[in-house]
C-alpha cells in the first residue's frame, strides 16, 4: 500500500480528516524550506504539496506567485527539488510527499527521467496544473509503473462527463477545487461544494480533497464535513514569506488553528 493511501486509511479509521499543507520549495530557501516539512509533520500536517516554482502560474494568486518569485530568485530546479524530497526521506518515511506545478519543468526533465528520480527519491505523487487530460498519458504510464500517484484537479465548471473521465485516471486522490479564480480567493459557497462532491462521490471511490480559499480555521469549518480532508496553500506561504525568525511560531499557530477546526479537537 502506497503512502498515500495508506494515510487516508489510518485517518479514516480514526475519524478524521487529511490536512494538506502547501509550500513552495526554495521559499525562501531549501534550508528553510526543509525545517519547515519537518514542523509542518510534527504539528500535525498529514500530507505535503511542494510546489516547483515556475515563471508562469496561471492558476496562482498574488501569495504563491511571491511564493515562486522567492524561489526563483534562488534558481531552485526540479533537481533540487527531488534532492530536498531525498534528504526529507531519510528522516520520514511515512508522510506522504506530492510535487505540484506546471507542465514545463517536468516535460523538460522527461517523463520517464523525471519518474525514475521522485521514485527513487520517495515522491509519492504528483499534479501537474496546466497538463490536460488528454496529454498527461505518457506521464501517467511512466508513473504508474513505478507507483506514483497522478493527483488530478476538477473544477466547479467541469461538466460530469469530464468528472467521470478525470476520475477514472486519477489515483491518490481527487482535488476539488472550491471556487472559481485562482489559489487563495475568498468566497466558498459551502452548499455549491456540497453538491460538487456529492457528484464526486459518486463517481470515484478515492479520496476528495477540497483546496483553494481555506486559510484558517473559519474556512475549513465551513467544508470539513464535506471531503476526506483539505489543502491549505497560500496561508502556509505568505507566512514562509515573513521574517525567517518568525517562520516556525507562526507555523505552529496555523496549523493547530486548522487542526482544532478540521477535528473539532
């Protein structure tokens, strides 16, 4: 059993829900981002996204486009990337490890290169934003054969015939996203949500994630009951954007605001 699904297991067991934490890798540094997946698992994030920084991230709203900005300005490479995945592996072996980002790094790198490294590095899974359905399958073959999850996106405009072609590529699990724009716009309609993943629900018996708008506490009450847990992006960024002397409290405070919210602790 994959790492991925064998988390969603034990927290279903438990009656509980996934919190995803995102970050960007090399914001504001790899060292920095290293120390904080190691807090982020200590205080209780049961799943990482790390995004590989692009020039050109068209889903992303003004906190993870600073976000890469930072780690542009480092250079920070889809190499270095799985080197940081590597060395994180050596301490955890359990907590799962998606890399989310934009067609153009990993079709540079190759399919079947890029497969070959996060395998042997411990990625578990990947979502790659802007590559279509239609045109990921050389990427899905080279994954699936070494047991990497393919994360895929469904939209509330994506009509459910698209849904059902969508599920039935995707493993890991399914990210719903809640609202229409880009990561980290406001507004959840919980009803509207609530009828999308009824939809889902349906049609995959993967997990459902839901992701973009929750940043705190008030916003993930408002879904929780709705998915098997949530993914919480520019909210961990804009605080790895602050002064590093505060990266860690504030960390701290974030994710056990989350948690309390998502497990009514």
């Amino acid at each position: 059993m994959g790492r991925i699904k064998e988390t969603f297991s034990e927290l279903q067991k438990l009656n509980k829900k996934a919190l995803i934490g995102y970050i960007v890798a090399g914001d504001p540094d790899l060292n920095s981002t290293a120390r904080a997946m190691e807090l982020m698992v200590n205080q209780g994030v049961d799943v990482i996204e790390l995004g590989v920084a692009f020039s050109d991230p068209m889903a992303e709203g003004p906190s993870i486009q600073r976000g890469y900005e930072r780690a542009l300005i480092n250079e920070t490479s889809l190499e270095e990337v799985l080197e940081l995945v590597k060395s994180f592996r050596e301490q955890d072996k359990k907590t799962p490890i998606i890399l989310m980002g934009y067609t153009n790094p990993f079709q540079s790198m190759g399919s079947k290169v890029f497969s070959s490294k996060a395998s042997e590095n411990g990625v578990d899974g990947i979502l790659i934003v802007d590559m279509p359905l239609e045109e990921s399958s050389e990427f899905t073959k080279q994954t699936r054969k070494l047991g990497i999850d393919i994360i895929r996106l469904v939209a509330p405009t994506t009509s459910e015939s698209r849904i059902k072609k969508i599920c039935a590529e995707a493993s890991g699990y399914v990210y719903y996203i809640s609202l229409k724009g880009i990561t980290g716009a406001n507004s959840i309609n919980a009803e509207e949500v609530k009828e999308k993943v009824g939809i889902l629900r349906g049609l995959t018996e993967l997990p459902v994630v839901i992701g973009f708008g929750i940043k705190d506490g008030l916003t993930a009450s408002s879904v929780r009951d709705l998915a098997d847990g949530i993914v919480v992006g520019s909210a961990f960024v804009d605080i790895m954007g602050g002064p590093k002397e505060k990266i860690e409290k504030e960390l701290s405070i974030k994710i056990k605001d989350l948690s309390q919210a998502l497990n009514e602790i």
